[in-house]
C-alpha cells in the first residue's frame, strides 16, 4: 500500500493457518493441550501488606496457565484450538514470519544463491522490515477484538508513576517474547536485590557520619597544635612549596565518612550478598523456565539453525554429524585468519584504553604544580580553599577528563566490535551474541574499571621519598596519597564515572529517541488519524535492533561491576544504583512501548553468558574489595597502631598522625627536587611513610614498623578472602538451584502431558483397529501400552 507522501510502498505479510502449523512444528513450539490443574502454591502471608505494589490479576496473568507439548500437525485434534486467529500468540506469529523471512530465497548471482531480509534490507531493495504493534499506546484500539496489550503494558507499566508496582512480566513476554521477559524479570530481581544492600551501606555512611566527630585523626589532624605545627614536604618539584598539615583537615573528615570500620563490615557483607543475588536469581530463573514453558528448550535447537550471513557467505559445504546434511562451513585457515586479525584489534584498543590512562595520569602529573601554585598565590581561592585542596582539584578534573575520554572510545570501539565479529562470520546467532558479548565486556571492563584500579592500587604506593622520589618517563614525578589517605580519591573517581555514565545512559535511552521521533513526525502531526496509518506510524518509530538487549544487559553489568568491585571505598554505590535502576526499568518499558518499532521476537532461557561474567565479577570483586581494605585504606596501619606501637592507654590512637609522618631533612634535597622559596627557613619537613630519621645510622631506610604493618596487609587479605569465600560457596551449596516445588511441578507435568499423548495415541490405534487395519497397528497398541506402563513407574 502507498504510504500518505507516495514515496514509500508498505507490504503487509500475513502468515496462513497452515504456514504457522507447518513452521510451528518446524520450531518446536509448545501449545497447550490441557488446563494446568497443578494447584498453586501456599499464598504469602504477607500478600495483603504487599496489596499496593500488585497489579491486576488479568494484568499480571493474561492467559490462563496450561499444560503444553510440542505442536504436531498430525495431532491437531489435541491441541485447546478454540480459535485458529488467536491460538498463536503475537510473539509466536512474529518469530515464524521472521524465521522464514531470514531464509527465503530471492534469487540467484554467479551460481550462488541469494536470500534472506537482512540482505535485501542491506542492499536498500527495503527500507525496513518490522512487527506492527496492535494499537496506539495512549488509547485503546477501534477494533472490540483487538487486544489492546500495547495500551495496557503502557499504562501498566511504562510510566514512572508506576515505580513502585511489580512488572507484568506475562504480559510482557506474551507481547515482546521470552528474551525481552527474561531481561526485565533479571533487572526487576536485581533492583529488588539492590534494595538490601542500598540499606546496608546507607547504614555504614551514616555511622562514618555520626562518628567524625570522635575520629582522632583528622582531630589531630585540624588541632593547630599538632597539624598546624607539621610541616609537610612540597608535592611537586621546584615550584610547590612547604605546607601545613592542617590545610587538609576537611579533606581528612570527610574520608572518615568511607574509611571506618563499617567499611570492612560492608565489604564482607557485599561479598555475601552478591552470592545471594546469583543464588537467588537462578531459583527466580527455574521458576520462570517452568511457567513460560521453556524447561525442555536448549540451545542446541538454535546452534542447529544456522546465521543466513553464514550460510550466504561460506560457499563450502559438509556433512553435518548430527543432522547428516550438507550444509556450508568455514574452512579452519580462513577462521584462523580472521580470528587473528580479530585478536590483534581487541588487543590494539584495549592497549589504546591503557595509553589514555597514562595520559590522564600524565595530566595529573602535570597539572598538580599548577593548581598548587594557583592556590597557594590567589587571593580569591581562600574561601575555599580549605575544602578545595590542589589534590582534589587534580583529582575532579582528571575524574571528568578521564569520563569524556572512556565516553569517546566506547561510541568508537562498539562500531569496531560489531565489524569484527560480522568479519569473523560466526556459526549461529548465539554464537554471533557470545563473541560480541566477550569482545564488549573485555573492553568496556578495562575502559570504565582501569581508572579506578589505579587510584585504588597503584596511586601513592611508589613514590619514594624526598630525595629519591620516583619519576614516570623520567620527567613527573608519581603522586602522592593526601595524608588521609587514598580512599576519598577513589571515591571521588568512582562517584563521577558512575554517576556520569548513568545520566549520560538515560540521556541517551530516553531523549535521543524522543527527539528523533519528535523530528520524523512533525509533518504527519497535521494529518488526520484516518490517513495516518498504523505501519506508517510504526515506521517513523526507531528501531531496536538485533542488540537492543544485549546494549541493556551490558549497562547494568557494568554498574554491577563499579558496586561489587570498588563497593569498599563507596558505601552509598548501591544506593545510587537503586535509584538509577528504579528510574532504568520505567525508562527501559517506556521507550520500547511508545519510543521504537515493536523488536521481533525470540526466546531464551536464560541470560546467556551474563550468567558466566556476573559470577566471575563476584569471585573478583572478593579480591579487590579486600586489597581496597588492605592497601587503599588507613585502617590496618591504624589497628597496628592501636594494638602495637600506642603509648597512650586513656586515648589509644593519639599521636598516630605523628607516628604516621616521617622526618626529612631539608638540607639532603637534591637542586631537582628542592622548592624555590623557603621563606620561614624550615629545617625539616614530614611526608607520608616509615622510614628511619636522617640522625639514624639507617636514615630513610623503612622501620620495622613498616614490615609489621605490610605483613598485617597481607595477612588480613588472606584471612578476609578465605573467610568470604568459604562463606560464598557454603551459601551457594545451601541453596539449590531450582526450588523443591517447581521440580516436583516439573516431574508432574512431563508425567501428565506424557499421559495424554499416550492416551491419544491409544485412541487413535483402536479406531484403526476397529476400522480394520489390524495387522498393522496391533504390534504399535501393545508397544503404546507398554510406553504408558514405563511412564506411570518413572
């Protein structure tokens, strides 16, 4: 049909009865043949507090739930069929039109077939190929018979004033498929997660909160009579000068806030509860794969149908083993080629990801004598330069730099990613996903974590000391940690890259689609609705594309990464990812219901290889949380003052700045490294580390202090790994993988649905026996009876 300009031809393809029949048997699709009659489950006893947070029972449970079997053309007879219209689902219909579509042939060049949408999609023969959604968004369809579930999700669902009700999430695969329903019954589960933990750390924040005021350190730190006598080493060559201590006495209270003993407490807690949210969400999962009829499907069905770009692309065949048909393969040298051309690209922009790094580092490096300078000489900066410390400063901008620079890599590597994996020409499409998925997630892991690792773990711990400071290049000299530590610098890091990266995600999702709709249909807006069409209106929505989701999944892992991983250094982490995810699902429900073209439908189980790198994050982030502890935190060198080297019994850590406070002597600093000015005419100045006195016989040698404390680091990593493992995998052995009752449901529906086939089959076998055909079929009845005997003892 001619669209309303005359420029575009629509064509609707419609799919026949007996083209679904023939394709649903192809596919393997299960249809009901039976009422459940399973009771339910106990009800919740707290189902009637829980009455604000549920949605309408025809809402949350379109379709009755029915027993089901694959569909066989042969058996029809068997299947619930009140209304061959709408016995297929929309989603059901969608996958086989597109499946065929994929597959058609168009056509023959050089000998070589030529078929498939994407291609003639590829090659501009059609503009775009997509399912009609069943109505307008904001009002219900003309048509008494039509479903109207469009209508509902969005009212339901996709608006933000519905944050705090449960997902439909039957509807949603009823009208989006199994893949999409997985993917927000995932991210609803984890935000639910996420609830606990958001908790638990605001907890923590607010005891560092209450307790600032009892903290010794930055008490001592403030007191003009102890950190305002401290004269500390300048922080960069030549142009920095001599300071006080207690220029970093807000800085020193506000790492209080994250660095206190409820950081460890949470740390170990966060190790605990990531077990339990993978634990949980596989019983959440088995429980879903039984009501959506997805037990029995694997993968497997879908390594079997292979990619068309696979089939269109290698024109060399071989005999399948488990299909024994030829079909095309790729030759193993032309795989080797092109997966070394693969490797040589990721590892060129993953090394491309390190080089900005060090840039950054560079530009801290660089920029701190500035800041440094500018502070201590401009008058204008003094009312804030008791909060605005030339650390901090270096610290925001490189933070903000380092943001734009991960934002710029990740736009340009997604295209590089998707090229290269089309390069390598993979099997089947789940196969196209995993590589991708790897390629993605390895880049995206070193380009948001990298910064972070090094503020974490490499910043401050090789400096030197005056002197023989070390230099990178040998040209800037490497950073020094403020006196309080490392950890408000991580914090500060974390806090913007993820926070950054959130809003920039939403923008992107949420304003970017509205405005190119806005744009594609300020002409249409004029026509009446009568010559506006519904495919003309679907079309002049964007598209969600074959990764749509695999862009959604990759989001949230990312951020699951900053609140497991760094969780130690930034207790409200989760906290602002719940926030961020109540806000995501809304965003998420309502850009794919009123913002893109309905996304063709597919199935799955699960999610996929998410699965695999959640828990290898969650192995990881045991690691790191306890190095953060260890090495990024005060507090081993503080509890090894308290218990070791305190020698005051009334106030234990009194005297720890001190005794954390090495002693330099002016006079041993080579022309390089000495300030410019000294116009007090200090002698000594201190820095951070513990080394002997310049009057020791082993001056600037570490004391025996320094190997107590890193054998105590060391120690605690030890100790804290071995105990939140053990932990982890005793859990994870507690809890089973699929629920007690949803395996009993199991066994008693494969029980009853094999019953009813046999039965059927009996049925079918007497009336050939009664029409005549007795030979043939009584060797068949006495085996079917023998099937039914088998089935009732298993």
């Amino acid at each position: 049909q001619e669209s309303e300009d005359g420029k575009i031809y629509f064509v609707k393809i419609h799919a026949p009865w007996e083209v679904l029949i023939t394709y649903a048997e192809v596919l393997n699709i299960k249809v009901p043949i039976k009422e459940n009659d399973i009771p339910s489950t106990v009800e919740n006893p707290l189902d009637c507090m829980l009455a604000p947070l549920r949605l309408p029972e025809k809402v949350m449970h379109p379709e009755p739930d029915y027993f089901t079997a694959p569909f066989s053309k042969e058996k029809q007879e068997l299947y619930l069929i009140n209304d061959e219209s709408t016995f297929f689902s929309p989603s059901m219909r969608n996958r086989i039109v597109n499946y065929i579509l994929t597959r058609c042939p168009y056509g023959t060049e050089e000998g070589k077939k030529k078929f498939g949408i994407k291609r003639l999609l590829n090659n501009g023969t059609y503009s775009a190929a997509y399912p009609l959604h069943d109505c307008q968004y904001w009002k219900k369809a003309n048509d008494p018979n039509c479903d109207n579930e469009r209508y509902t999700l969005y009212m339901e669902w996709a608006r933000f004033l519905r944050f705090y009700k449960e997902q439909p999430l039957d509807l949603i695969r009823k009208y989006y498929g199994e893949k999409i329903g997985i993917y927000f019954a995932w991210l609803g589960f984890y935000t639910e997660m996420l609830f606990l933990a958001a908790v638990v750390g605001l907890i923590c924040f607010l005891y560092g909160l209450f307790t600032m005021d009892e903290n010794m350190s930055s008490k001592e730190i403030c007191d003009p009579a102890i950190g305002g006598e401290i004269i500390m080493c300048p922080l960069c060559d030549r142009e920095c000068e001599y300071w006080r201590l207690n220029t970093t006495c807000v800085s020193s209270e506000y790492s209080h806030l994250f660095d206190n003993v409820a950081t460890l407490f949470f740390a170990i807690f966060m190790g605990i509860w990531v077990t339990l949210f993978l634990e949980f969400w596989k019983r959440r999962q088995a429980r879903l794969k039984y009501e959506w009829d997805l037990v029995d499907f694997e993968e497997e069905q879908q390594q079997l149908q292979l990619r068309p770009e696979y089939e269109a692309k290698c024109t060399q065949k071989k005999k399948n083993p488990v299909t024994q048909e030829m079909e095309p393969y790729l030759p193993i040298t032309s795989q080797a080629v092109r997966f070394c051309i693969s490797g040589t690209t990721v590892l060129f922009w993953v090394s491309l990801i390190i080089a900005s790094m060090i840039a950054v580092i560079v530009y801290r490096l660089a920029v701190y004598a500035a800041f440094a300078s500018l502070m201590e000489n401009t008058q204008t900066l003094q009312p804030i330069s008791g909060l605005l410390t030339p650390q901090l400063a270096t610290s925001v901008t490189a933070s903000c730099l380092n943001f734009v620079i991960i934002m710029i890599l990740n736009f340009l590597y997604e295209r590089i990613a998707i090229w290269i994996t089309d390069m390598e020409i993979p099997r089947t499409h789940m196969e196209y996903e995993n590589r991708l998925t790897m390629k993605m997630f390895l880049f995206q892991f070193v380009n948001y974590y990298s910064s972070c690792f090094y503020v974490a773990f490499f910043k401050g711990k090789f400096v030197g000391y005056p002197g023989a400071y070390t230099y990178m290049f040998n040209r800037w000299r490497n950073e020094e940690c403020d006196p309080a530590g490392c950890l408000i610098e991580l914090t500060t890091q974390l806090t913007i890259v993820m926070a950054g990266k959130q809003i920039w995600g939403n923008i992107q999702e949420a304003i970017v689609p509205w405005i190119c709709n806005w744009w594609g249909r300020r002409k249409a807006r004029n026509n009446p609705e009568n010559l506006y069409s519904r495919w003309e209106q679907d079309h002049d929505l964007q598209t969600f594309g074959a990764l749509g989701l695999f862009y959604e999944y990759l989001e949230m892992v990312i951020q699951f990464g900053f609140i497991t991983l760094f969780v130690a250094s930034f207790p409200l982490a989760p906290l602002l990812a719940l926030m961020n995810n109540i806000l995501e699902i809304r965003v998420d429900s309502w850009k794919l219901t009123t913002q893109y073209r309905r996304p063709v439908a597919a199935k799955a189980h699960s999610i996929g290889v998410w699965q695999e790198i959640l828990n290898g994050m969650a192995i990881l982030s045991v690691v790191t949380n306890a190095f953060i502890v260890a090495f990024t935190s005060d507090m081993i060198p503080r509890l090894v003052y308290y218990y070791a080297y305190s020698e005051n019994e009334d106030s234990p850590m009194s005297g720890y700045i001190n005794n954390s406070l090495s002693v330099f002597q002016i006079s041993d600093f080579p022309d390089r490294n000495r300030p410019k000015q000294n116009p007090e005419s200090f002698v000594i100045c201190r820095y951070r580390d513990y080394r002997y006195p310049p009057d020791h016989e082993r001056k600037y040698l570490h004391t025996m202090q320094f190997w107590h404390i890193l054998a105590a680091k060391l120690a605690f990593i030890i100790i804290m790994e071995h105990v939140v493992f053990i932990v982890k995998f005793f859990v994870a052995w507690m809890i089973p993988d699929v629920p007690a009752d949803v395996k009993a449901k199991i066994k008693r529906e494969k029980y009853l649905t094999q019953k009813i086939l046999h039965e059927y089959e009996l049925e079918k076998l007497k009336e050939r026996l009664c029409q005549g055909d007795k030979l043939a079929t009584e060797k068949e009845f006495i085996a079917t009876e023998g099937r039914m005997e088998l089935s009732r003892a298993m």
